[in-house]
C-alpha cells in the first residue's frame, strides 16, 4: 500500500539546504508535486533551495521545475558554501531579507519561512587538497555548525506566528 504525503497547506514557504541532489532535491521536488493548487498567485507555495554551485542550482532548479503546477508554486535559488563562515552568516542575512516575515504587506511578497529543512552535508575522504584533521574539521563545519547557525538565527530574528 502507498502512502500519501501531507503537508498542512497553511505551510507555504520552504527553505531547504543542500537542495542541489539526493534527499535534499528528492524533498524539493515532493514539495513541488504537492503543492496545493490556488487561484491567487501570491498564495503559491515558495520552495526555497541552497546549493554551494551556481551549476547544480540551475540543474536542480530545472529538474524541479518538472513537477507538479507551475502555477502552485515558485523556486528561490540561494548559492552560498558552508565550508565558510561568513558564506554561512551572508546566507542567514540574505534569506531573512527575503523572508522578512511581514505576511501582511499589501502583495505577500515578505513571507516569513515555514520550514527550514537543514539537509546541507558534506563527508569527503578523497579530498586532496586538505589534511585528514582539515576534512574532520570542514564536515564538522558544515554538517554541525553551519545548520546550528541558520537555525538558531532564524529562529531568534522571524517573528513568531500567532
């Protein structure tokens, strides 16, 4: 028997990092498929993805394009690296300029985020450019601290929903 995902259709704008392959792009993708239809266009369901690589953003962006209504939902790219700590606190800034979180401005354009799916990860034994200990302390910087970050100043900085 398949399951049917459901997502309250009061949850309309998405920000997901790591959005560009595996589970990340798979949730983008899902939250395309099920977005709900509507007639007011500034009632579309916002997926926000972040990727490290203007490339597999654009890739990404086209692959989700593919499903679901076009007219239900639109797609933010936001390129940033988590390796990097200003690139982490540049991304924060940029996403709550663009999610403000005044839902009651006259076009709905500043919608405050929904939910924030912190997927971004890196684990790379290969990498030939660093030592052993510069890979540990770079995964660790991505896959601990950098979603700790974004998720600790969205929290402190969006205003609460009633």
């Amino acid at each position: 028997m398949a399951r049917q995902l459901r997502i309250e259709e009061s949850l309309r704008t998405f920000l997901i990092t790591g959005a560009t392959d595996g589970i990340g792009l798979f949730t983008a993708k899902l939250l395309a498929q099920t977005a709900p239809a509507v007639e007011d266009p500034t009632a579309k369901r916002i997926i926000a993805i972040h990727g490290r690589s203007e490339d597999k953003l654009a890739d990404a962006y086209g692959e989700i394009q593919c499903y679901g209504d076009l007219n239900n939902y639109e797609i933010r790219k936001f390129c940033y690296d988590f390796e990097d700590m200003e690139q982490v606190d540049k991304f924060v800034n940029d996403v709550l300029k663009k999610f403000p979180g005044d839902d009651n401005d006259d076009d709905h354009t500043n919608r405050q985020l929904d939910c924030v799916i912190n997927n971004a990860g890196i684990f790379d034994e290969s990498a030939p450019n660093y030592s052993k200990c510069k890979r540990y302390e770079l995964t660790f910087m991505v896959n601990v601290v950098a979603p700790f970050i974004i998720t600790k100043r969205i929290m402190e900085e969006m205003p609460v929903k009633p």
